[in-house]
C-alpha cells in the first residue's frame, strides 16, 4: 500500500467491500475504513457473499505463471463517480474491452501455408511481413483487423511461406511488433 493505492476487503458476512487503511504508512493496513459499496446498492455482493461460510475476502487478482487468463469472462467494476469514497454506480466488462497485447501468432508458420491465425487487441489492424532474423521489416504479405469475438484475425498472404522466412508481426493501431518468427517445417 505505498503511494496513493487503495487497499479494499471484501466482508463476505455483511457483503459488503471496505477500504483498508494505512495509519503508520508502513505500507501494511491496519484499520477498517468506510464501506465502499454493499448490497443494499449492489445486489451482486450479496450473491458473492454466499460462496461458503461467512469469513472476510481479500480481492485479488492473480496473473501467476501458468495462470490462464480469459479474455471473454465479464468482470464487474464499482466506480466512485462523485470521488466521496463511496461507490455509486457498477459496469460489466469483459478483459478484452480494456487490456492490450502484441500480437502473435496462434500456430507456427509453415511452408506453402497461405494464412496465418493471429492474436492481439481487439480492433487492431495486424500486418504480417517478411523479415531478417533481427525483424527488420522486408516485405508485406498481408493485413487484417482483430475481430471483438474472438480477438483474432485470419490473415491471408500474398503467397505461400517458404521454410527458412522470418516473419514479424506488426500491429499499426498500438505500433508494436513481435519477435521475428522462422517458418519451419512440422517435426515428424
């Protein structure tokens, strides 16, 4: 809790969420503040609320190695419209709606391939170019936009892969590129 974090606990027994606070700024809470959103205004939290026995939550959200992430799962957000430390309205989102990533490629190039599946931020136009091995941009084989349902696009080329290609992938929206991708052929 150093800078101007917020710290929240979710009281499961009351459904309700309330702020933490840091007295001795040490970086640790140690006081219960005031209650940020309950049931009353949020009817949700008294659903949560009935996932076991009563106990207090911390609200936590893990991005572990090895964690997998959905883009589609909705997720709802409290908001403080009027900053009075008190939450008075809620919106559903989905991941996809508010994260962004580089693109990349969903399977390993191959040669005579003549498409290509890619990942990345919805609405993103993505360019697919022939590259060196360092991913100095060579020559244009193809372009398409991430499409919102399935935050990927099917891009087709000007011609087929050929093994020993690099390939980049170029997304003009965010202006960001991967790592330079060898075609290569499938192993056996």
């Amino acid at each position: 809790m150093t800078g101007s974090a917020t710290a929240y606990l979710w009281d499961l027994l009351n459904a309700e969420i309330v702020t933490l606070l840091d007295d001795d700024s040490d970086g640790v809470p140690d006081t219960l503040g005031t209650v940020f959103a309950s049931a009353a205004l949020f009817p949700g939290l008294l659903e949560a609320g009935t996932l076991g026995s009563p106990a207090l939550g911390i609200l936590v959200t893990s991005t572990n190695s090895g964690s997998t992430i959905s883009l589609n799962t909705r997720h709802t957000k409290l908001v403080d419209g009027n900053a009075d430390g008190v939450a008075d309205t809620s919106t559903t989102y989905r991941l996809k709606d508010v994260i962004t990533f580089g693109p990349l490629f969903l399977e390993s190039p191959r040669p005579d391939d003549t498409v290509v599946e890619v990942r990345g931020t919805v609405d993103s136009t993505v360019e697919v170019w022939e590259s060196d091995e360092e991913g100095n941009r060579i020559t244009l084989l193809g372009s398409a936009s991430i499409v919102y349902e399935t935050s990927s696009a099917v891009i087709a080329l000007t011609g087929p892969l050929e093994e020993g290609e690099f390939l980049v992938l170029r997304d003009l929206t965010l202006d960001i590129k991967s790592n330079p991708r060898e075609v290569v052929p499938e192993e056996p």
